[in-house]
C-alpha cells in the first residue's frame, strides 16, 4: 500500500484556504472516459477490471476526469474549485503502481488568463512551502500556440490532428516531420500481408487479417482498441503518409519547436518568429501575454519560468496552457488547460477548465533530502 507522506494534511488546509471544495473520489472507475479521453501513454498503463455486469472498470488512474465527472453529475455550477488528496492507481516508468496525488481542478472560470496564472502560481506556492530551500525548475508550454502555427501551415485536418495529439511527445513529432518530409512509408515496420492491406485501402480485409492473429496471440483480451479500430488508423495513416509538406513550411514548424526562453522574453520570441514566418499569431498571443501579466501581478518569477514551444504534457485533453514543475530532475507537479474535456465527457455546454496535480511520493523524497 503506498505511503501517505506526512505533510498530506497541510497540502489539504492549504487548498482549502484557496477557495476550493473537497471532494472524495471512488477508487474504481468506469473504464471508457479515460481509454477514449485521456490519450495513449496512460491508456496502456491502467489497470482494468469487470464488474458481474461486465462493464469495464478501471482503478482510479488520475482524477481530473472523475472530478470533472462528478461536476456534470452533480450538476453544479460554476465558477467552482475543486481540491482532492488521494491514491492513484498506474503503471509508472518508475515501476511503482500506486501512489498519492493532490491537486486543484478549476472548472468554469471564464477569465482564462488568470485562472491559469492562479493554477501556476497555486502549485509553485504549495511546492515552495514543503521544499523551501530548494530551486524549483518550471517549464511552461501552449498547445494554443502550437496548434495555430499548425493550422497556418494548411496542412489537411488528420495532419493536423496527428501533429496536435503529438504535441509534447518529442519522438513521436520527430516521426510525423519524418513522414511530412516524405522520409518514411506508412507500411514501414509491416508485414508483407499487412503492408499489402493498408497500401491498397481495405479496411476490411485489414480488420478480418488484425482480428484473427489478435485472437491467435491472446492479445484481444488486453487491449483498448479493436481490430476494426486499429485497421482504420493504419489505413488513414498510409493516406495521410502521401501528404508532404515543403521544405520552406517544414523549416518554419521546426524552427518554432526549438523555441526556447525565459517566460519574460518569450513573447517577445514569438512576435518576431510569427513576423519572420508571415504567421498571425494574433490571437494566440495575446492570451499567452496576458498569462505572463497575470502571473506577474501574483508575485511568480517570470524570468525564472522557462517557455519551450516544443513543450506538452502526454494527455490527450489539454487545449491550452500546460506547465511542469521540476526539483533535481525530477517531476513533482504538472497540470494545464482542459476546456474541451467536459463537454467530450457529456457536459451540455463547454467549461473552461484548469487545473493541475502534485506527486507527493516523489515530494517526500525531495523533503526527506534524497534524489526524487
């Protein structure tokens, strides 16, 4: 059973003193809103179960969703501010399985740049109290930006999905600019039966081919995608791989993800490469300055948070702001802008949504003096 550190209570009065509302979240869950919301990386590392009526359920992975499942199901109103304190439940790199996060949701706050200040300002406030001789490394990101320079290129809208579900991911991007530079081939890595499916387009030779060897392995039984699934994204990938894009356009996309400054200079940063690559950025950056004004009218060190347009978080429901805060190396806290979440998890309106979590495993080694 993980341990739950010692400071746990005042993580707990600190949020409370924030204006936030604490909730309790069950342990299981169903299953389907996070396998179709939350993205792949944690897709494949939950752990799922049935219930006697053999609907799918998971251990809690995270609780933005439930949290923002039990505001729709509650039907609350907003503005509202949630705060929880919990065991999660994973596969991590690390090789733990379970461990206890906190954090903040901030749903329905129509004042986006200062909610998202607040949200960065609140987690380096929290880690600045439990590790105060510390130096603490924070790396801000935008997937707001990053996607209108995506959307300036023209690039056909499953290009552009692709590249905004990679945002974050550095090897992944690098393999989508591979294929957009027409360095790669979509059957790459396939074998000759399956190569020859996806190259002629059919789906549903492709299907029948995936869902036998599927039940041949065993492997049916532990995967989130089905063999028709699977087929189609292959398929649309081997149709997406004849688009390329031109050597001027591909410069401009890999000159924006090496962007890389203090949160002070990198307005600046951005209007010159927006200047110098005929991008209007207009709108995109005049959120991204009010964020940086906001966060400075509550006390955060700018020149000390670092801007990295390449930078995201490996969670498919991020639209906007996302930040990870860092002591010797180590991840301790992260968190973003979600606004299309709630509605994708059945809400009848959209709600803007912030938030962000602490890990408070890796929190306690930092406290106790050892490498997190």
């Amino acid at each position: 059973m993980a341990h739950r550190p010692a400071f746990s209570d005042g993580i707990l009065e600190f949020f409370a003193d924030r204006d936030t509302r604490a909730v309790e979240i069950p342990v299981l869950q169903p299953a389907d809103p996070f396998l179709d919301t939350a993205g792949e990386d944690l897709r494949r590392r939950i752990f799922l179960t049935q219930n006697e009526l053999g609907d799918m359920l998971c251990l809690r992975p995270e609780f933005t969703i439930p949290v923002c499942l039990r505001h729709i199901g509650t039907a609350a109103g907003t503005p509202q501010r949630y705060s929880y304190l919990g065991e999660v439940f994973r596969q991590r790199r690390d090789g733990e399985t379970e461990f206890f996060q906190a954090g903040i949701e901030d749903l329905g706050n129509e004042a986006f740049a200062e909610a998202d200040a607040r949200a960065v300002s609140e987690a380096i406030e929290t880690l600045a109290r439990l590790l105060p001789a510390d130096n603490l490394q924070v790396t801000l990101g935008d997937q707001t930006v990053f996607e209108a320079v995506v959307e300036a290129l023209g690039l056909p809208e499953g290009w552009q999905t692709r590249l905004i579900r990679a945002f974050g991911d550095a090897a992944q991007i690098d393999l989508l600019l591979q294929n957009l530079a027409g360095e790669r081939r979509a059957a790459e890595g396939l074998d000759d039966d399956l190569a020859g499916y996806v190259r002629s387009g059919d789906v549903a030779g492709l299907t029948d081919l995936i869902d036998r060897r599927m039940h041949e392995t065993g492997f049916l039984s532990n995967t989130s995608r089905g063999p028709a699934e699977i087929a189609e994204r292959l398929v649309e990938k081997a149709r997406l791989s004849a688009t390329h894009l031109d050597p001027k356009a591909l410069d401009i996309l890999k000159t924006f993800l090496a962007l890389n400054a203090s949160l002070d200079e990198a307005g600046g940063s951005l209007a010159a490469f927006s200047r110098i690559a005929g991008i209007d950025l207009s709108d995109a950056l005049a959120l991204f300055e009010s964020r940086v004004a906001a966060l400075k009218e509550m006390g955060a060190r700018t020149d000390a948070i670092r801007y990295r347009a390449a930078f995201g978080r490996p969670l498919d429901y991020y639209t906007g702001l996302v930040f990870e805060i860092s002591v010797r190396g180590s991840v301790l806290a992260g968190g973003g802008r979600f606004d299309r979440l709630l509605t994708l998890l059945g809400a009848p309106k959209p709600i803007p949504a912030v938030g962000f979590s602490l890990w408070l495993d890796r929190i306690d080694t930092a406290v106790e003096g050892g490498a997190p």
